[in-house]
C-alpha cells in the first residue's frame, strides 16, 4: 500500500528535520548580531534613563558637560530605535530562517548591507547627539535643528529598514513560490504585517527628513512648514511602536502557547488580526495632535475614532490569549473557575515574562484608549501621564515580551541551552524589571495628571506649591529606576552569558500548532497585495484631508531655531 | 467565532462606540472641544501684528478678560497676571520662535502653541490662588525655566 | 443572516442625523466615506435578497453585466458636483442618495462581482481609475467653486483624495501586472 | 436554446439599466445642461427673473432707502464682504473696469451698487473706505449694507447667492453680476469674469429697449 503524504505531514517533517538540525549558522550570526546590538543599546540607554530619573528627582546633578536633553534624546532613539527595530529584526529574521528553511543567500547579504547601513546612520545620529548639536529629541520637531548629520543618519537607518523589508519580503515569495497555495507559516505572516508596516511608517519619516528638513537644515530654503513637518512625524512615531507591540503580540500568539504546552489559538483570527493591525496602524497617529491649532474639530474627531479602532484587534487579542491560556489551564488539570492559572508554568521565565507583559498590557491599553479621546487628552498632553503610558507600553509590554524571547532565542541561535540557573536568574531579573516599571509607571501616571511636565530637567518652577507636590513622586520615579538598572544589568548578563558561555546543546524555536479540527483558514489572508492597497487607501483617508488643509492654508514658514 | 468571543467583541465595539458618542457630545454638543483654532500668523513678524504688538491683559466685560500672549525661549510675555476670582480668561497664544506647550498646572487648560499659528483657549478661574503656568514642549536648554504665574485673587 | 444585520446596522448608524451631518460638513468624507460605506452597507444586505430572490438575479443578472453597469451609472451620478449639493439642500435628493447608493449600487455589486469573469472587474477597476484621475484633475485645477455649498478648500481637498484613491488603484494594478498569482496559488 | 433565453432576459434588463441612468441623468442635469448646483440656479433665475425684494439699504454715505430710489433705471448689483481678500476685490476692480465701459449709461440708464453681507463689520464708514479704493463715486456706483438680518437673508436667498462663514470671520461665496431691470426684476446674471461679454449685454438691453421707445 503507498503512503500518501499530505502537504501537512509535509511540513511537519520538515518542521521536525528544522528542529534537529537547528538554525543556519550564517542565518544564526545575523540574529546574534542584531539581538547584541540591541542588548547593548539596552544598556546604555539604562544607564542614561537612571541619570535622568535622578536627576528628575533632584537627587543628582548633572555636569556641566551633560545636558539633560542630551541623556534624553539618546535615552529616547537608543531605547524606542535601536533596542526596539534591532530586536525586531534579529527575532523575525531567525523566525524567517526556521519557519521557512532557511535565509535565501541573497537574503543574507541584504540583511548584512541592512545592518551596515544602520549601524552607519546610527553613528551618524550619535554622533551630533554627543557634541551636544542635536538635542532635539526622538520627535525632533521643526522649527528646532539638529546638526544635518543627524537627519542624514535617520535617512542611512531609514534605507537600512527598507533593505530589510525587502529581504523578507524576498524569501516570503520565494518559500510561496515553492509552496503554492499554502498558508504562509504564521510567524512569517506576522513578520510581513511587521515589514509592510514598518516601510508604511518609515516612507513618512523619510518624505519628512528629505523633502522638508534636509533642504531645510543645509539651509537650500529658508523656511519650513512646521505642522506638516510635525502630522508626517506622528505618522511615523506612532506606528512604530505599534511595530515594536505587533512583534510582541506576534509571540504571545505563535510562542507562548508552545511555552505552557499548548495549541495557538484559531489561526484564521489569527491572521485577521495581524492584518486588521497592518491596515489601521498608521492612522492612528493623529491622536498626538489632538490639542494642536490649525486641524478643525470634526477632523480631530474622525482621528479619534481611526486611533481607537486599534483598540479592537488588541481587545480580541486579550480574548485569544486568556482563552489559550484557560484551555491548557484545563486540559492539564486545572478545575474551577481559576484553577487552570495554577497550572501555568510560572516558574519558567519564557512564560512569566510575556505573560506580565501582556497583563501589563491591560492598563497600558486603556490608557491608551482613554488618552485618545479629546478631553482626556487635553488633561494629559505632554505630562508624565504620557511617559508613564509608554513605559508601561514599551518598557513592560513589548520590552519583558523581547526579554521572555531572549531567553529561549539566544541559546537557540547559540546553539546553547536554558540552564535551570540561567532560568532562576532569569525569573529574578523578571520580577526586578516589574517592580521597577510599576513603581515608575504609576507614579509617572499620577505626577501626571497632577501637571507635571515631560521632558524638562529638574526644575521647581521657583519653588511654586504646584511643583513641590510633584516631588515625591519624582523620588519614586528615581528609586523605579534604579531597579530597572539593576534588571537591565542582570538582563544583559544573562544574554552574553547565554551566548557565549551557557553549556552547548540544542535549543527549540517554540511555535504552537494549530489546534486539530479547526475550519480550514480562507486563502484571502495571504493575498498581502490586496490588504497593502486597503492600507494606502486607509491613509489616504485620513491624511489626504488635514495635509491639504495644512499646506494650502499654511503660514509663513519657520526659519531653522538652535535653542540649545 | 464562539459565542463568548462574539460577546467580547460585541462588548469590546460597544465600548469603543460608547468612547465616541461621549467625546463626541462634549466637543460638539457641550462645545468642549480641544483647542483647535485655526488662524495663522507670519511667526516672523509676530511683533508687528495685532494684537500681539501689545501683549497683555484687557477687560472685555463683566468678569471677563482677554489675554494676548506670546511664548519665545524661554518665557511668556507678559510673565505674570492678575485677575479676580470667578473671572473668564481668553487667552490668545502664539509662538516667536520653536513649538511650545501651554499648561497651567490644576486646570484643564492645556494646548500647543506653533510658530506660525494662532491658539486660542479659554478658561474660568473660580478658585482664588497662584497658577503656575509652564511650557510642556521641550523648546531648549531652558525649557525647564520657562514659566509663568497668574493670580487669581 | 448575519451580514445582512451588519450591513442594517450600519445603514441606520450612517442614517442617524449627528452622523450624517458631521460626515456631510466635510466634502471628502461626503463622497469618500459615507457614499462608500452605504454602499457597502448594501453590499452587506445584499446576501439576504439573493437568498430571498434567486429567480430574480439569475434571470435578470445572468452575466453580471446589467448589475454592475446599474451599479456605475449609480456612482457617476453621485459624482456630479450638482447632486452632491442638492443632498445638501433638497431633501428628497438626499432621501434618494440613502435608497440609490445601498439598493440601487451595493447590492447589485454584490450579485455582479462574483459573475464577472476577472477582465470584467478589472474593467470596472479601470473604469473607477480614469474617473477617479479625471475628477481629481477636474476638482484640483477647476478654477471657480463647484459646489455651492462647500468651501474651496474642500474643493482642492477632495480633488486630492480623488487622485490619492486612483493612485492606490493604480498601483493595484501594477501589482496585478508585476506578480502572477498563479505562482503562488 | 435556455441561454439565449437567459441572456435576452439579461439583454432586457441592460437596457432597462441604461434607460434609466439615461433618464436619471437628464433629470439630474436638466437635461445634460447643469452639471453644477451653480448652473442649475443660474438657468433657474434666468427662467423665474425673481423681483428684488423690499429691503432697507444703508449707503456708504448714511442714506437709507430701497430699490425705488433707483426707479426707471437698471441696476447693476454684486455681494462681497470688505474683510475679503480673494474674490471680492477682483469682483469689484471687473464692476469698476464695466463702470468704465460704459460711461455713455451710467448715471442715466443705469447705476451700479455693491451689496456687503456681512453688515456687522461692514458699517458705512468701512464701505466709504472701500469705495474709495475702487474709485467709486458713492453717488451713480454705491457701496451698501442691508442691516436687517431677516431682510437680508430673504435677498440672498431669491437671488440664490450663497454664502458660508468659514468660521475664521471669513466667507465662502458665489459671485457675479446681477442685471435687475427697470421693474425691480432680476434680468441677467453674468459671469464677472467676461467684462466685455456683461458690457455688451446691457449696452444691448438699454439699446433695444431705447429703439422699442421710438
């Protein structure tokens, strides 16, 4: 009798020969590279954002060498760029690597130009930053200017994420190619929306710094539109963290279940949230303008409901996991109404980290979602709210989601193993890490909605009642940092020591299956084709309508300002 | 789709949906939209325009007043006012040089202030006291300097 | 069942008199987002008729043909800067705006883009390109306003929305041309 | 044999289709004639020649009266708003270039006068200004606003002009030249763009209606 192998045996055999031969090692040195240079950034950027919360409360002073906005502006692109985009990166392209046999040669050297050309321009930006001539903050709002260098590293980093872009988008096709009328691998679906996502984001940053700040800053015009400088911005700034949360979120669906020893949850949802992500992402970027002059109300209105429309794929992603969760809870025994959370594997730091990070998730979120809405943003613009609310989104979400990775990716791409210490240290820098978010976090909230300030230097408004208030809160903020530190060194240990020193073996790259007896998923999800041209035609909507209005009924220009 | 997942969903857009119908009565039915005014300015020659030629505070009626203020690095003008409790206070905003905030800590009043447009917010002060008011966009090296007071007595 | 009570639910969310005037005061979202959504509204209903009317469609709808010609007669005519301001100020234009745009174009959509072999969507996609370029240029570039009751800007705005849209369908295109799905299908 | 019967029913049902976009369209447009709202009330006012209502107008100069006063005379009228900057002024330097075309009428056969809208800002001393800026001589080319909100509104709205505040204390607005004849009717509405075409029209008009006298 002939066997008969289905296309799905297919790909678990194949699945299995990859887990016994383990990953590439040419695709292994371009994800050890990345993650490393993003664990250094880690580092630093640590170190500088203890400087800061210090020096914010009142307990240190900085010298007169080092300027507080300095520290800030290399906090903020060390911390939101290069830890976030080089983690991103060096996870999805192993994910590439092991979910689709392998990095095509080519792919392999647009990932090595890639990663030159934002070194390259990360240099470019530190640079300027160093000798105190970009100051300008990640957001780098005109009608401030930086030294042109450093929009010219921006440009170099820019184009290094493209190439990037575009060497996954080649093995995509090539692995579909020779797989037709096969479902993408799902960590391959989630690192397309990725890339599609972040070339959407970065071709605004890139109109912004070439057409407008460029020409501006070597001084080849005079003037510059300074709300349409600011609206291209956002569109950026805000997707890309949407970027650095898809990643996390492309973990709890994919990894996390693997993890406690259970199945993904439907993959058709699945892939309809990676795209609903993709399609809404960029328009939500409004919501930072909402106090701005020049946009009337009905528009602002409109952003309001663009920016919480993300709010709905991140609700049915909070279902999907808690319903993963409860289903492996059970099927391991677990009775009652709670009593499957028992049944979690809590002393493994590959769960607990992303599991805090999507517990964390649940505040960030809706302060997210109230923070989009008019008034509540009129009391919270550009307080420590708002840095409180990225703290939580960025430094505990997506940040502890890239730790738990870091422990299982790092020997698997060393070709190492997880010790049973490393764990326990691991577990450790974890609960270290939580406290020192939540204890920073929520006094930021609170400071916040008290008046405080972001991004301003230690200051008492000469000793005006209103300020001194804010005091205690900024001492908490200092002693959340501290912990933090410690976590970051632990973590950044942990990372060298599992790639270079932890015993040899073979680690597995965790990806749940399917769930048997699921409804085949519609073959509409992979047509990326389509779901691009829904996305242009989504930005359209929403920013042909202000950019007009801005450009038409535009003031006189800004001249460039050195004010620091 | 389960039933309880169609149930979060429905709950999830429900809410979603509940957001906007508030924010939109407040901004458009209580008229407490953010501020949002849209007049321009040439940011070069505030100076020479009306009415920021002569910032300051006017009565314009009964417990009302108008304020006419420009921000620049790293400073309000004028840099401190006075007003009686109960007072309405217009305040009419724009900046000399690079993005500010304007935030006067305590209050609601919060709103952007660009170079080249004209911002406008208005608020009543009921309680008597010393506001601090403070730039909450990172303009400079003094950017933690650059306040300002009203007392409302 | 279930998409029909979308496709209500959304047709009466677009009905409610706040929405509508809001979505009206501005001439982009007028045309580029409640003339879409009724008529996606329709589409969404539509799957109910033809369950209810089979005999209808297939006899009257065979090829498709009929349907989605009603469907771009439809869509032209709300694209006339004339009817757009008379929804404005007549009421029974605006009564027939809410009636032609779901049951006169979205459900004859539905019924006809299933029957339509690929050169005839991609036949209407051209259509929608060369209008949405003509009207873009014609409501960039045409001197004096062409409604009465929205501001030039508006005019300009919506002029760039046009071309923006067209722009996306061309692309579209160009994707069409450049990939063949056939390779990955 | 059943898809030929199918595809006549489809054939029937096409042209039904078409029929109807066919008459659609020709209601829609008039008759393939007014493809804007702005055509459409220019054909409608040339059809229906309204009469200039009973308002009560005040000159540059502080004279109050209506339309009588300029009894047995055509009027030649436009709408503007002084605090306008885009089509007002060219509006007015095109009334001031026909003012010149036709000095052999005007005083005698017709007068012109420009109407403000916004007779909040617009008070007589503001229209004095203007209408020195534009060489008016306040006498047989006047300047006015109608104070009365009611009275106002019930002009613009049978003249079919409309006009929509920006909220920034600007307006959006239609322009031309309104003929009204010797009965207080509206006889021409004009592009004010065509000078010479609107000289041409009322010299015409006053011309024939002269020869009608003899």
């Amino acid at each position: 009798m002939e066997t008969v192998i289905t296309s799905k045996e297919k790909v678990t055999v194949f699945n299995k020969a990859n887990q016994v031969l383990g990953i590439h090692l040419e695709d292994a040195r371009i994800t050890k590279s990345y993650l490393l240079v993003a664990f250094i950034a880690l580092l630093l950027g640590g170190f500088l954002g203890l400087l800061q919360g210090l020096n914010r409360a009142g307990v240190l002073e900085l010298p007169v060498w080092l300027n507080y906005y300095q520290i800030l502006t290399a906090h903020g692109l060390l911390l939101v760029v290069v830890l976030s985009a080089f983690f991103t990166i060096g996870y999805f392209y192993a994910g590439l690597s092991h979910t689709l046999g392998g990095l095509l040669p080519k792919v392999r050297k647009m990932a090595w130009i890639g990663f030159w050309m934002k070194m390259f321009g990360f240099v470019l930006v530190v640079i300027p930053i160093l000798m105190n001539e970009a100051s300008v903050m990640y957001t780098f709002y005109p009608p401030m200017a930086a030294h042109p260098m450093f929009y010219f590293g921006l440009v170099f980093i820019v184009l290094g994420v493209w190439i990037l872009a575009a060497g996954a988008f080649v093995n995509v096709s090539h692995w579909r190619k020779n797989h037709k009328g096969q479902h993408l691998p799902i960590l391959a679906f989630f690192a397309t929306g990725v890339f599609v996502l972040l070339v959407g984001a970065t071709a605004f940053v890139a109109v912004e710094v070439l057409f407008m700040i460029i020409p501006w800053s070597l001084g080849w015009v005079d003037t510059i539109n300074v709300m349409v400088a600011r609206t291209l911005f956002w569109a950026f700034g805000h997707t890309a963290v949407n970027i650095w949360y898809l990643t996390a979120v492309s973990a709890w669906y994919v990894i996390v279940p693997k993890i406690i020893g259970g199945t993904r949850f439907n993959d058709y949802l699945t892939r309809v949230v990676v795209i609903a992500l993709v399609i809404m992402n960029i328009t939500g970027g409004f919501h930072h303008q909402i106090i701005d002059p020049g946009i009337s109300l009905p528009i602002k209105f409109m952003h309001v409901f663009m920016s919480l429309a993300i709010g709905f794929p991140s609700l049915m992603t909070a279902y999907a996991m808690f319903r993963v969760f409860e289903r492996t809870g059970r099927r391991k025994g677990g009775k009652g109404a709670l009593g499957w959370l028992k049944k979690l594997p809590w002393g493994d730091v590959r769960f607990l980290s992303p599991f805090i990070a999507m517990a964390a998730f649940a505040p960030a979120g809706a302060g997210g979602i109230v923070q989009s809405t008019n008034q509540l943003n009129q009391v919270v613009h550009n307080t420590m709210w708002i840095v409180g609310h990225f703290h939580l989104t960025l430094g505990m979400t997506v940040v502890m989601t890239f730790f738990g990775i870091s422990y299982w990716l790092v020997p698997f791409v060393s070709k190492r193993v997880l010790t049973p210490q490393m764990n326990r240290i691991g577990v450790i820098q974890t609960i270290i890490w939580t406290m020192g978010m939540v204890i920073m976090a929520t006094s930021m909230h609170i400071v916040g909605l008290l008046g405080s300030p972001r991004r301003t230097s230690y200051t008492t408004y000469g000793e005006h009642v209103a300020a001194q208030a804010w005091d205690p809160y900024m001492i908490m903020i200092g002693i959340g940092a501290t912990f933090l530190l410690i976590a970051v060194i632990i973590q950044v240990y942990a990372i060298f020591n599992m790639m270079f020193f932890a015993p040899k073996g073979e680690t597995e790259f965790p990806i749940a299956e399917v769930e048997a007896g699921e409804f085949p998923t519609p073959y509409l999800t992979e047509r990326w084709g389509i779901w691009v041209i829904t996305m242009l035609i989504v930005v359209a909507m929403a920013y042909v309508l202000p950019l007009t209005d801005m450009i038409v009924n535009a003031p006189p220009g800004s001249p460039p300002f050195k004010t620091w | 789709m389960h039933l309880d997942e169609k149930i979060w969903l429905t709950l999830s857009f429900g809410m979603i949906m509940i957001f906007m119908l508030i924010t939109g009565y407040q901004t458009f039915a209580l008229e407490m939209g953010p501020p949002s005014h849209q007049e321009t300015i040439d940011p070069e020659k505030v100076d020479q325009t009306a009415p920021f030629n002569e910032p300051g505070i006017k009565k314009i009626g009964e417990n009302e007043y108008e304020v006419v203020m420009t921000l620049q690095i790293f400073s309000f003008t004028p840099n401190t006012i006075e007003v009686p409790a109960g007072s309405k206070v217009h305040f009419i905003l724009t900046s000399k040089d690079v993005v500010h905030g304007f935030e006067v800590a305590n209050t609601n009043i919060n709103a952007m202030v660009m170079p080249g447009h004209i911002q406008k917010i208005t608020q009543t002060f009921d309680q008597p006291g010393e506001y601090l008011v403070l730039c909450n966009e990172y303009c400079g090296a003094g950017h933690q300097m650059m306040s300002m007071t009203i007392s409302v007595k | 069942m279930t998409s029909f009570i979308y496709g209500l639910l959304l047709y009466f969310f677009l009905m409610i008199p706040p929405v509508a005037n809001l979505v009206e005061s501005i001439m982009i979202t007028h045309m580029h987002m409640q003339m879409p959504f009724l008529v996606i509204a329709g589409f969404l209903m539509g799957k109910l008729f033809q369950q209810r009317f089979p005999l209808f469609f297939k006899k009257w709808n065979s090829n498709g043909i009929p349907g989605i010609t009603l469907f771009l007669i439809i869509i032209i005519y709300w694209t006339i800067p004339r009817t757009m301001d008379e929804a404005l100020t007549v009421q029974s234009v605006e009564a027939f705006k809410f009636l032609s745009l779901p049951f006169l174009a979205g459900i004859p959509l539905r019924d006809s883009w299933s029957k339509l072999s690929s050169l005839g969507r991609n036949m209407v996609i051209v259509i929608f390109m060369i209008k949405y370029f003509g009207m873009g240029a014609l409501y960039i570039w045409w001197p004096s306003q062409l409604c009465n009751n929205y501001l030039l800007i508006d005019q300009l705005t919506l002029g760039w929305g046009f071309i923006t849209t067209a722009l996306c369908l061309l692309f579209y295109f160009i994707y069409l041309f450049m990939i063949d799905p056939s390779d990955y299908e | 044999m059943i898809s030929v019967l199918k595809n006549r029913h489809t054939t029937i049902s096409l042209i039904v289709v078409i029929l109807f976009g066919f008459v659609l369209f020709y209601i829609g447009t008039d008759g393939f004639k007014a493809f804007t709202a702005e055509t459409a009330r220019l054909k409608e006012l040339k059809e229906e020649k309204p009469v200039f209502p009973q308002v009560t107008m005040e000159d540059s100069k502080g004279r109050t009266y209506s339309l009588s006063e300029f009894e047995n005379k055509y009027v030649l009228i436009t709408f503007l708003y002084t605090s306008c900057g885009t089509v007002c002024p060219q509006l007015e330097k095109n009334m001031a270039e026909l003012y010149e075309r036709l000095p052999q009428y005007v005083g005698k056969e017709i007068v012109f006068l420009s109407i403000s809208f916004d007779p909040t800002r617009d008070d007589p001393d503001r229209l004095e200004t203007y209408r020195k800026a534009f060489g008016s001589d306040g006498d047989t080319w006047r300047m006015a606003r109608i104070v009365d909100k009611d009275e106002l509104d019930l002009l613009l709205e049978r003249f079919g002009v409309i006009v929509i505040p920006d909220g920034n204390g600007n307006f959006t607005h239609n322009s031309a030249f309104y003929l009204v004849d010797k009965t207080g009717r509206l006889s021409e509405v004009m592009d004010y763009t065509r000078i010479e075409e609107a000289a041409d029209t009322i010299a015409t008009l006053i011309e024939s209606e002269k020869g009608n006298k003899k």
